[in-house]
C-alpha cells in the first residue's frame, strides 16, 4: 500500500489524488496538511478516512512514514513547500507554476540538485495522446526538422481568473505563469531545444480596470451585491439568458466583479521565443474568447511538412510540403486535461512504486517558469530577455 502525503489540500490536487484510483494500484491519503485540516476532517469523506490531519507542513512530514507528496497549495507557496519536502528525498507531485518570481525559481534549481526521487510536475498537455503523436511525427523525420512554431491559446473560461482567488497577482504571478507555463513547456519538449531569448508584451483591454466594455468597480464588489447583476455583460442574468450559461438564472452568484479595480491580471499576452539552436516560436493568449472561438495547439512548420494540432479540435493535421496531401489524425472522447492528467497519475504512482523517471521533471518545471518570468520581464521593461538562471 503506497502511503501518500498532500501539501494543500485544494480542488485540483484532490481530484488528482481520487483520479490515481483508476489504476488499482493500492494506494492511501494517509496525511493532510492544510490550514483548514479540521474543516476538511469535519466533512467525513470516505476517501480520507485512514488520514492524520496537520495544520504544518513541516509536522507532516516529520510525523509521517510516506512513499510520496503532493502539494496542492496556492502558487505563491509552491516552492516552499517543495524545498522542505526536497529534504527528505521521496517521489513529489508539484502543481504548476513551480515558482513565481526569480528568487523562488533559482531557491527550487538550488534544492533539488542533488534530489534522486523524481518530481512529477503537473504539465498534463507535454503528455497527452496529441502531444505525445506529434512528437512521434516530428522524430520520424516526415515534416522535417521543425524550424518555426506558432501557438495559441484562447481560454473560453478565462473570466475565472478575475473571479476569484486566481485575481489575486502576488499570489499567482500573473498570466504568463498560469497558462503559458503549459504551452512554453510542451513546445520546449517538441522542439527538443532550451530557450534562449525571449521578447513579450501583455494588456489589460478588457477586464479589472481596463474601462473599455464596463467601468471599474470596487475590487470588493461581488455580483451578488450588485445593483448592475441584470444588465452586466458578466453578470448571472446575461451569462444565462444570451450565452446559455447554466439552467437558470443564479442570482446569488457569489463571483467577484471580473471589472475590480485593483484587477493587476492582464487578458491578453504574446511572446516570442528563440531557441539554442536558431528555432523560433511565436505565442499567444488571450483570456476572454468564449464558446467555439477556444482553441489552443500549434503550427510546427518543418522544410517537408506543416504539422497543425488542435486540443479542442481534437484532431492533428499533416501538410506536405513536396506532394498535394493532407494526412488527418482525429482523437476521440473526453479526457481530463486533454488526456495528460491520467498520464500524470499513473507516473506519479510508479514514481512511488519503482522510483521510475518522470516525463514531467523538475528540470522541466524549473525551464519553464524561468521562461515564463523572462516574458514578464520583458513584457514590463519592453526590453529582450536572456533566459538564463539568477546568480
């Protein structure tokens, strides 16, 4: 029975933690440690029944006897809480961002340089079925070496990152660091080469205090409380009655204003990033696309082929270059996160089991927040930014 520890016991780790179940390899939650761990105690879930509750981290992983930790805690913490389990040398599950500011990043490179368990970061997408088929394309030299890249990402649900607890900037590092991480990471592992330089800009047009389809409002507003909630373009009556959201009409929707004016999330990013050996990738988001306007994926353009992929589309296409023809790829049923969060948790259990190697390693999440960070840099001087470790 591998024994479990989770650092943070949020909405994403848990299900994470109930997903591994789908393996029938014998596992336990045998400790939580979380700030609300009587809250989480008084709810009696069945699934936590053979669990010690701490309020520290620290006291967890001194007290308990684990095969491994996952953290789950709010980004600003993450690095923390995986330099202090880096201390006992056990397989870890490390939500994404690993870090969001220099100081962190180059404090986690630092912890685990001589750390031999292997780290599971959750990058879902580096290991989903389309990825892993791309990937599969591009080394058997059908496209050609891929020289340029174009990705994207419209979020359909972008207003939850001014709603609620992810509005908050100095505890998730902006938008980059949230969504960008993901794509930058997955783009690093098909190319195949580190970055090297990276050029970025980001906005703030739509949302908080942008002024452009609503006035600011009081960053404490929330819709229940406000007078405008019918006629609102975010507010639960129009999210209902025009863009068909829900069964009815909820009222006593607790959301925070998405129009706060204190709001520091941007709603819009662009970067472009040029690799070790010459490759270059442009990269774009944008967070308040809505219903089939989603897509997020890539062009990889290669001297013989284009290699077209869509997450949402659910399909791969491959252009050739040097004979008329199309090859199409098409991928079937829903998968969490695209099909990477069952890889995620069938890796995190042999990282458990056996020890054996993560496809998502900290190096890998350490890469990709440095690159995430150089973007917002850049995005805020307008200057180019060498991705390079801080001394």
């Amino acid at each position: 029975m591998l024994k479990v520890g989770i650092i943070g016991y949020g909405s994403r780790v848990s299900g994470m933690a109930r997903m591994m179940g789908m393996y029938d390899i014998p596992y336990s939650v045998v400790a939580i440690a979380d700030p609300r761990a009587d809250d989480i105690k008084a709810t009696g879930d069945e699934f936590l029944k053979d669990t010690a509750f701490f309020t520290s981290a620290d006291e967890m992983l001194e007290k308990s006897q684990l095969d491994g930790v996952m953290i789950g805690t709010r980004c600003y913490l993450h690095t923390e809480m995986a330099c202090k389990v880096a201390r006992y040398d056990v397989p870890l599950f490390l939500e994404k961002p690993v870090a969001i500011t220099f100081e962190q990043v180059k404090a986690l490179h630092d912890a685990y340089t001589d750390v031999t368990a292997p780290v599971v970061v959750s990058f879902p997408l580096r290991v989903s079925p389309i990825v892993t088929t791309v990937k599969d394309i591009i080394d058997s030299g059908q496209v050609g070496s891929i020289e340029h890249v174009v990705a994207f990402n419209d979020v359909p649900y972008g207003s939850g990152y001014y709603s609620g607890w992810y509005r908050n900037y100095d505890e998730v590092g902006g938008l980059f660091l949230q969504k960008a991480t993901h794509d930058l990471d997955y783009v690093y592992y098909l190319l195949g080469q580190r970055p090297r330089w990276i050029c970025a800009m980001k906005a703030q047009r739509i949302y908080g205090s942008a002024d452009t389809v609503h006035k600011p409002m009081p960053n404490d507003y929330r819709c229940v409380e406000c007078e405008e909630r019918d006629t609102c373009p975010e507010g639960p009556f129009r999210l209902f009655y025009e863009r068909f959201r829900g069964e009815r009409v909820t009222r006593s929707d607790r959301r925070m204003c998405l129009f706060g004016d204190q709001i520091r999330n941007e709603d819009l990013g662009n970067c472009i990033v040029e690799y070790e050996e010459g490759a270059q990738c442009s990269y774009t988001q944008n967070f308040y696309a809505r219903n089939q306007a989603a897509r997020r994926g890539a062009r990889l353009y290669g001297y013989k082929g284009t290699i077209h992929f869509d997450w949402y589309q659910n399909w791969i296409k491959v252009y050739m270059h040097q004979k008329p023809a199309v090859e199409t790829i098409d991928f079937t049923g829903g998968m969490s996160h695209f099909g990477g969060d069952r890889e995620l948790c069938h890796d995190f259990l042999m990282a458990m089991k056996e020890r054996r190697p993560s496809r998502t390693p900290i190096s890998a999440g350490i890469l990709s927040a440095l690159t995430c960070l150089c973007a917002r840099q850049s995005a805020e001087t307008r200057q180019f930014c060498e991705i390079v470790m801080p001394g």
